[in-house]
C-alpha cells in the first residue's frame, strides 16, 4: 500500500493521507450517469463492454445493504499529467520516492441502483481498477484526510446513498506510474470470476 501526504501549505501545514491498492498477475491485493438500461441483467455473462456501455448487474457485499443490486458504467477515461500530480496537493512518501513518478488517470462513470436497499456512492464503485498496458492493475486513490484537487474531476460524495431506479455521474482518479498507459478499465467481480473491462482505445 502507498501511503500519500499533501504537501504542507505555508499557513496551515494540513496532511492529507492516501493509499492506493495495486495487483499482480490480474488480482488485486485486497476486495474492498446514463440511464439505467434494461440489458444489464443479460449482460451477466459478458465480460468485455465498450466504454459507455452498461456492465454486468452486481450485488452489494456491505451488510447494511446486501441486498442491492447496481450497474456501474465507465463512460469515458482521461490521462492526466506529472504537472496535474505536482498541482493536486499529494506528494509521496520518501519511503516511495524510487517508485517514481505517477500520473492520474480519470475514470468517468455512471453509477444505476437497479433494486434494494439504497446504498452508498462510495461502494458502488469500489471494485473499479484501471489495467495498464503492461499488465498492473491499480484501485482507485483513497484520500484517507484531506483532499486532493484534480481538474475536471471533483471529489465523489462518497456518503451519499442511491436508491432503486436512481443513478449518478461521478469522476475516479487512479494512479498509475509515468510513461505507462491505461489499456482498459475493470470490474472486479471476485476471485473466481473474470473482470468486467472496457478496453481503451476501441
């Protein structure tokens, strides 16, 4: 896990924690909009999609909401940049310095409660990795205090519930090293189960 620090302002001297998760060989370390459309549930079985297109229908792990069902729906993806990193108001750990640099990538996605117990924003999308072009798969950034500021993508609501038949836009940053690029987004759907992925590019 990679721990962040915002880099200390001059007045105030704020920290701001974050950590991303990142997986080998296709399984990541640890598990944690549109209108909604009337295919997802014969989109079970697929598993490659086109960016826009509505991902197969998921159940909720979280005990105080097993029993929603929700879609999630990349609808498009933007590499950002070392100087959008420098700007965000992280900076990484020395610890991690020979990780070297990382630039953000900003996954945008819709997010459809189908049915259920309404749920939170902040785990409807929690399974969501970005796939580089050479093999690594990398969750989301976490900002543990504070936050980061990135442009174009404002910080997720990530208490805020939804109910059946409701649905919300919101922006992801991942992170990933400099001088790689991202070849899809994924879905984890458990150990046992091919992710969902929108590949990049096509």
């Amino acid at each position: 896990m990679r721990t962040w620090t915002r880099a200390a302002s001059a007045a105030a001297g704020a920290l701001t924690a974050a950590a991303v998760l990142t997986g080998c060989n296709g399984l990541p370390q640890a598990k944690g909009g549109g209108a909604a459309s009337p295919n997802a549930g014969a989109n079970a079985k697929k598993t490659v999609f086109r960016l826009g297109e509505e991902g197969p229908l998921k159940e909720s792990q979280k005990l105080d909401s097993q029993d929603a069902k929700f879609t999630v729906t990349p609808l498009d993806v933007r590499v950002g940049t070392e100087t959008d990193m420098e700007n965000s108001g992280l900076k990484k750990d020395e610890k991690d310095e020979k990780d070297g640099p990382q630039i953000p990538v900003f996954v945008r996605s819709a997010l459809n409660h189908k049915s259920g117990t309404p749920m939170k924003l902040g785990d409807m999308d929690g399974d969501l990795m970005i796939r580089t072009e050479s093999g690594m798969r990398t969750r989301a950034l976490i900002v543990m205090m504070g936050r980061a500021k990135w442009p174009d993508c404002p910080e997720t609501e990530g208490e805020k519930k939804l109910g059946p038949g409701q649905s919300e836009k919101i922006c992801t940053a991942f992170l990933i090293p400099a001088g790689q690029k991202p070849a899809a987004v994924e879905l984890f759907r458990g150990f046992n189960a091919t992710p969902a992925q929108w590949p990049l590019g096509t």
